[in-house]
C-alpha cells in the first residue's frame, strides 16, 4: 500500500485481509496439540501475551492509583497470570 494514503484506509485494509484468513487454520495455532507451530514459538507468544496483559495491567493501576506498582504486587500479578500446573 503507498505511503500516501490515510490511516483510516490503512486501517480498514488491514482488517479486511485479517478478516480474510482461515478461521480453522488460525484457531490450529491456538491449539498446542494440533499447532503447526514450534513449541519453542508458543511459548515465546504465550510469554509476550502475558507480558502484554501484565504491562496493561501496570498502565491501568497506575492510572487509577496516580503511582507506580510496587514491584512486589508487580511479581504477584505475573505469577497470577502464570498458567496452573498441567
């Protein structure tokens, strides 16, 4: 797409071919069992989900608190988010 064209046409270009894909072949990738993915892949992407949820979480406390986490109820929320023994 060129360089010229506005955010709101970028934008929906790019949910149009994400709406495109194959359902089945995504929701595969989800599924540890049945992922064409490495494992080692999975769970460098599980690892950047929970950072993410954790780095949203932080944003949000700090937000309503109006001060930082403190790193110990920092190490708690990511432990909690830690997936339970299998």
């Amino acid at each position: 797409m060129p360089l010229n064209h506005d955010v709101s046409s970028m934008t929906k270009a790019l949910e149009d071919y994400c709406l495109a894909w194959d359902v089945d072949a995504l929701a595969a990738w989800t599924d540890a069992a049945d992922s064409p993915l490495p494992a080692n892949i999975q769970k460098m992407a599980r690892e950047f989900v929970r950072r993410y949820e954790l780095a949203g979480w932080a944003r949000q406390r700090n937000e309503q608190h109006g001060m930082v986490v403190l790193t110990a109820t920092l190490l708690n929320e990511y432990n909690r988010l830690l997936p339970g023994p299998t």
